[in-house]
C-alpha cells in the first residue's frame, strides 16, 4: 500500500512540475525567442540600409507606369531609340511611359474627333499628329542640348590643351573640364568621372560619353585621346588644330544661316498659308472646309493636300539646313 501511494505520489509529482513547467518556462522560452528573432530582423535591416546608403556600382533603371507596353515593342528597337533620345534631351522620363501617353492621345483624340469628323481617315491623320506631340517636343529638346553642348566643345577643347600643357594628366584635364565648364557641358563630362570612379577605364567612359553625345566634333577627339594613350603621341597640336576647325566650322554655319534667312523665311511662310487659310476658311466659310471634311471625295483631296504639304515642309527643312 505504501509502495503503490509513493509511486503514484512521484507520478503526480512529475506531472506537476511538467505542467509548472510548462506554464511558466514554455511562454518565456518562446517570447525570449520572438524577441531574438525580432532583433535578428532589426540587425539585418540596419544592416541592409547601411548597404543601401553607400554607393551601388550598379545603375539601375525603375520601371515605368508603362513598363508593360515597353516589354510589348522592345523586339523592335523603337524603344531602346527612343530611351536614347530621351537620355541624350536630359529629361527623366521613360520611353515606355512617353509611348503610353503617346497611345493615350491619339485615342483619346480620336474618340473627340469622332464627334466632329465622320471619315475615318481624316480622324486617324489628325490623331497621329496630336499623339506625335510629346515625340515631337523630346527631339525638339535633345536638338537643342546637342547644339547648345557643339558650341561649348571648342572653348572645352582649349581648357583641356591648357591643362595638358600645364603637365597634368589626361584624367586631370577631363575634371577640369567637369569643373570650369557649363552644362551641359560639365553634366556629361561629371558622368564621365563618376564612371571612371567606379572602376570604369578610360577608353570604355570615352566611347559611353560618345554615344551620349552624338557629335561627330566630339568624336574626334575622343578617337584623338583615346590615339594619345595608346600611341604616346603628343595630341595637342592636334586637339589645337581640332578646336580651330570646331570654330570655323560653326562660324560658316552661322554665316550661311544669316545668308539664308530671306530664303527660309519665305519657306516658312509658305507652309504656313495654307494652315492658316484653312483657319480662316472653318470661321468665315465653314461650308467650305464641310466638303472637304465630310465628304468622301473632298476628304481624299483634303488628304492629299495634308501629305503633300507635309512632305513640302520636310523637303524645304532640308534644303535649308544642310550640314557642314
């Protein structure tokens, strides 16, 4: 009897401290655990933002509202072009998001067309050159830089031909160049130090600042420097004769513009009548322009006369800009 009481007095003892030790050292042992985790989590998130906050040696691009439609064209190339012209103006918009709102006005230009303009035709030619607006304004943009970086490069030549005579290096003359310059001359030329910074070489920061770039002056005299640091020749008589063409080449530019500007003018105002005779028709003879709007004969006239006028105007701008 007293052997059966001690057993089963052990086995309650057991269970006892099984269930105090359950209650009371089971949820410390799992909220000291959630606790551990919990600062693990911190750390590799303090740690990760440290990493974060120091400079990535990779560039990354985010993706677009439009990213999709991106994916869609890309086998194309249209893209790819289009990003390169982008990045040429300096502006920060993606390529896929520039064809998106292109997309979204010529349909939404199209659908308003259609409460005015029956034909179908007539909707479409004026939608595409509505939805050609924002493509049309981002090359207008990146002509602009690019005439305005042309005009900087001889001046830009001349202070680096100055720092190479001073005894300095080529990789010292190109920071000068990214310090006493304006934009956009000193922005490209900052992108190329900062490439060289990270790890990039010469040669390799010269050809990417080229195809930013698209100046044939400005190739020269990549191609000149890149001829320096693999010949050891002296460069600069040649970089001096380079900026001197630079020059000349601009100033006949000017000159022929200045001799042409009656010829262009005139240009202008030719292509212009038209548009501005049929402004002044849709107000004072709306009948007029009703027939060549919805009608079908008159429409395929009127069509006609839209892309002959279109051609006109490219024909005329490139006769009256002819490259030096």
């Amino acid at each position: 009897m007293l052997g059966f009481f001690l057993v089963a007095f052990a086995i309650f003892s057991l269970a006892f401290f099984g269930a105090g030790y359950y209650v009371f050292s089971v949820p410390q042992q799992a909220a000291a655990g959630t606790l551990h985790q919990r600062l693990r989590e911190l750390r590799a998130r303090a740690a990760g933002e440290r990493r974060s906050e120091r400079a990535d040696l990779l560039r990354r691009e985010e993706r677009g509202t439009f990213a999709w439609l991106g994916e869609l064209i890309s086998w194309g190339g249209t893209l790819g072009r289009l990003q390169q012209y982008i990045n040429q103006a300096d502006l920060k918009y993606r390529a896929a998001d520039v064809l998106g709102i292109t997309a979204l006005l010529f349909v939404g230009a199209f659908l308003v067309l259609g409460l005015f303009i029956p034909l179908l035709a007539i909707r479409i030619l004026f939608s595409v050159l509505i939805g050609a607006l924002p493509i049309l304004l981002i090359l207008r943009k990146r002509s602009a830089r690019l005439t305005k970086f042309e005009s900087q490069l001889p001046d830009a030549i001349d202070l680096f031909n100055r720092s190479m005579k001073a005894g300095h290096n080529i990789q010292s003359g190109l920071e000068t160049i990214a310090t006493e310059t304006a934009d956009p001359m000193r922005q490209e030329f900052k992108k190329l130090m900062e490439e060289m910074s990270l790890g990039s070489t010469l040669d390799a920061a010269l050809h990417n600042l080229g195809q930013r770039i698209p100046v044939i002056d400005l190739k020269f005299f990549i191609t000149g420097l890149i001829l320096q640091r693999q010949t050891g020749a002296n460069m600069v008589a040649v970089l001096e004769n380079l900026a001197l063409l630079v020059r000349e080449r601009l100033a006949l530019h000017e000159k022929l513009k200045a001799a042409t500007a009656q010829q262009r003018w005139s240009a202008s105002l030719l292509c212009g009548m038209p548009v501005f005779f049929g402004l002044v028709l849709w107000f004072m003879k709306p009948e007029y322009i009703d027939i060549l709007v919805n009608d079908e004969t008159g429409s395929k006239f009127f069509i006609y006369a839209v892309i002959s006028e279109t051609l006109g105007i490219l024909v005329i701008r490139k006769l009256s800009n002819p490259k030096i």
